[in-house]
C-alpha cells in the first residue's frame, strides 16, 4: 500500500532525488531548470526510459478502481514531473508543498535550448501539421513521424506498429502525443522490447502549443490556476467533462488526502537534504 509523504530515490543522473507520494503517485520534487538538465544530460544510447507528467485528470484515473497496472507503468517512469497547479494548490491545503514542471514548459525548454536542427526525433502522434511545423519552425532534419489511428491502444497490431516504428527510427527524443494513458501504456510497451534507446516524453497537447497550432493560457492566467478554464473555452467539446464532471470526484479525492507528515515538507529538515537531484544527500545540520 502506498504511503503518503516525501521519499528518496536514486537520482536519475547518480546521488539522491526528493520525491512525494501522493496517495499512489510518485512526484518527484525538482523545478523546471532541474529537470530540463536531467533530461538534457541523459545520453541518447542508453536503454528507452519515459518521463511522465501526471496531472489532476491523471490523478483520478491511478486512483480509480482497477488501476493498479497503470500505477505500475507510472512508477516505473525514468522521471515523473507534476504537471498541475490545481493539484498543487488543493494538495498544499491537506499540508503538501508540491513542485510543479509543466509537460507545455519542459517542451517548449526543451525545443528551444536542447534540440538542434539536426537531433533525431521521433514523434508519435501530434498530427501532420504538428509535425509540418516544428520541421519549419526548428528547422529540424531528423524529425520522423508516425501518426497512429485513432483507438489504437486497443488495436495490437496498431500498437506493434507504433513500437516497430520507434525502433526503426532511433531517436535522442521520443515525443509521444496521443493523450494519457495511451501514451504512457506506449511508453511502457517501448521501453519492455529492450531494444529502444533514448528518452520518451509522455507530453500530450505540449507540442500542440509549441508548434503554435493552440495557444496557450497568458501566463497570468496560468499563475492564477485558470489555465483550465482557458482550455476549457478554447475547447469545450473535448474538455467539458473532465473539467466540469469529474471536478466534484477530485475534490472528494483530495479530502481522503492525509495531512502531509512533517517530514513530508520539502525543505523541511527531515527531507530537504535530498532535494537537490544529481547530488548525494548531506546530513542537516
């Protein structure tokens, strides 16, 4: 049974990493520069690993009935990056202080400060004109695409194809944009083959708003926790009902939230001398 509160775990480039579970969730507390050189730094050789970032919509699902096998696809994630500023501000009433790296600002980092025109990238979903315009817009020369149709995680061959194509276009970066949980499933059927290399980024609608086909929330909006409402108006076919109807479930899941333990607070002594990743832990004084 998962316990709540901050954890250690091995830091994905060596030495120790702070962490919180949040009921079965595992997010780990580093910031957007941290985590940008994590994943910066990770060769492109080693063995396929995924970055997940859960959000509120994804919070409801782990902790739904049956969801023991996506909780293991999420726990196995290389690095698992909270990606909602409702759940931390609702999380911190129960006692939580969560660091949030939004998927939107670690691609949108990661285009402009890591990807070079000619890095290998491989984009699973996203759409043609997603493809056509970060191409155009990064000049990029190794960007390949594959575009699977729609239910394709529940369509074997369909999946199979997604994997065959990952492994016959080996990437530094692998952007998997078909919406939770059907990238994360991909994401842990890539990296069981043993045979991909490179860095998978579970991201969504992220390119979406960097390639500039959606625009995002302005940043005061997104500082005042209404960036959901923002999509909820550019959007309101597709997301009314995760906003509207399953807003009453999130917040009965959050009061079922035990208060944070002391040593759950990061930068409390107990917790803080694990809070910075890459480096091993030093005792508090």
């Amino acid at each position: 049974m998962a316990t709540e509160g901050a954890e250690r775990r091995a830091s994905p480039r060596g030495g120790a990493i702070a962490a919180q579970r949040l009921l079965h969730t595992r997010l780990d507390m580093v910031d957007l520069g941290q985590a940008l050189s994590i994943v910066a730094e990770r060769p492109a050789v080693l063995p396929f690993a995924y970055v997940v970032t859960p959000n509120a919509d994804h919070l409801l699902r782990l902790e739904s009935p049956g969801g023991e096998a996506l909780r293991a696809v999420y726990e196995n994630a290389w690095l698992s990056l909270l990606d909602s500023r409702v759940l931390r501000l609702l999380a911190a009433r129960r006692g939580y202080r969560l660091t949030v790296v939004p998927g939107s600002d670690l691609a949108q980092a990661l285009f402009r400060t890591v990807i070079r025109p000619d890095t290998p990238v491989t984009l699973i979903g996203g759409g043609a004109a997603v493809a056509g315009r970060l191409r155009a817009s990064f000049g990029l020369r190794a960007l390949a695409h594959h575009e699977p149709p729609m239910g394709f995680i529940d369509d074997p061959a369909a999946v199979e194809a997604c994997v065959r194509f990952v492994l016959e276009h080996p990437a530094r970066f692998v952007l998997l944009c078909v919406g939770s949980p059907r990238q994360e499933l991909l994401a842990a059927r890539i990296a069981a083959t043993g045979r991909a290399t490179g860095l998978g980024l579970c991201l969504g609608a992220a390119v979406e708003f960097v390639a500039g086909v959606k625009r995002r929330a302005p940043r005061w909006v997104q500082r005042a926790h209404l960036e959901w409402l923002h999509r909820l108006a550019s959007e309101p076919r597709r997301l009314w009902r995760r906003y509207l109807l399953e807003a009453p479930r999130l917040l009965s899941l959050m009061r079922r939230l035990p208060p944070a333990p002391v040593a759950a607070v990061p930068g409390s002594p107990l917790s803080c001398a694990a809070a910075w990743p890459g480096r091993q832990a030093r005792k508090p004084r």
